[in-house]
C-alpha cells in the first residue's frame, strides 16, 4: 500500500503553484506564504474569493494522471478540490473527508484501490474556519490536532500499515514542515 501525500507547493503551471495563482488574487498581507488577516470577516471574504477562483481553475493534466494511479489513500496538504474534480470528471470512485479543527472527527470507511480516500488536512475551501491560511491558523490545527481532536482512526491505520509514503509538492525548508 502507498499513500501520496499531496502538498501546497505542487506545481500546476510552470513555476507557479496553486497557493501562489490564488493568494496573487487577494487583497490580504502574505508572510512566508500565509495570509495575515487585520479584520473579523477577512477570512470568510478570502475563502469566497478563493472558491469563485478554483471553480475557475481548469483540472491539470497531473491531477488527471495522479487520480488514475491506484492509491489507497491520498492526503491532501490544501484546502481545494482539484483532486476530487478529477476523480469526478474521470468517474472515479472516492471517498472524501476533511479535518476540521477542534471538532471530534468522523469515522471513515477503508479505502482501497477501488473507492480510495482523498482526505484534506488543512480544511475545505467551503468551511472557512477549517481551514488553514495564516500563522493563527496553523497553530490553532496543530494545538487541534495534538490535543483532543486527533485525525480519523482509518488515517493514522492507512499512514501506519503503508509500505510507502510518496511527497509531491511538499518543501521541506520552510518552518510549517
């Protein structure tokens, strides 16, 4: 069994990564590749400007040629839903789930090559607080996730019995990784 994890700083055209095409769009103050926000209801405003922009946003050749690789399990270190739009577009079969901070999470069906999981660490683009776009943000998940609210079980079982664990798009020189 192998997992693919998928990180923020996968390439989707030449230089640029999906972060950097939809934070470019926004008006909001970025420090080493977070958003900082000033008001309340900046995030809420940033996560409808980043929605409108993916849904803009064709499927790259890559994601469509990932999906048709036969991981059990795929990890996803964004908040969009390129991945899952290819297992779609392609009629594959998916379960999909995401972590939401400081909430209990549910429980999830085994994946297989057959129905894989593709599962989003840092939230869902369509549930603003789960996701993680500033510095508040990543320590509000990591406090989440290393105290009361740990991942689902069939993630940390999928992470503990594969073989292999692939990283694509994940920069090991930066402090959040």
């Amino acid at each position: 069994k192998c997992v693919l994890v998928l990180g923020d700083e996968f390439e989707i055209e030449e230089g640029k990564t999906l972060k950097n095409i939809l934070f470019e769009q926004l008006p909001y103050l970025q420090e080493d590749n977070f958003l900082h926000f000033s008001k309340l209801n900046d995030k809420t405003n940033a996560c409808d400007i980043i929605e409108e922009e993916l849904q803009a946003i064709n499927i790259p050749a890559i994601y469509k040629k990932l999906a048709q690789i036969p991981f059990y399990t795929i990890i996803s270190l964004g908040f969009d839903s390129l991945i899952e739009r290819s297992f779609t577009e392609q009629k594959f079969d998916y379960i999909t789930d995401f972590y939401f901070k400081r909430q209990a999470s549910t429980e999830l069906s085994v994946p297989n090559k057959e129905i894989p999981l593709i599962y989003n660490l840092f939230g869902n683009i369509g549930k603003d607080e789960s996701v993680v776009l500033s510095k508040d943000d990543v320590f509000d998940f990591l406090f989440s996730i290393l105290g009361s609210y740990k991942l689902p079980k069939t993630i940390t079982e999928q992470l503990q019995k594969a073989t292999n664990v692939i990283f694509l798009g994940c920069k090991y020189n930066t402090w959040q990784t």
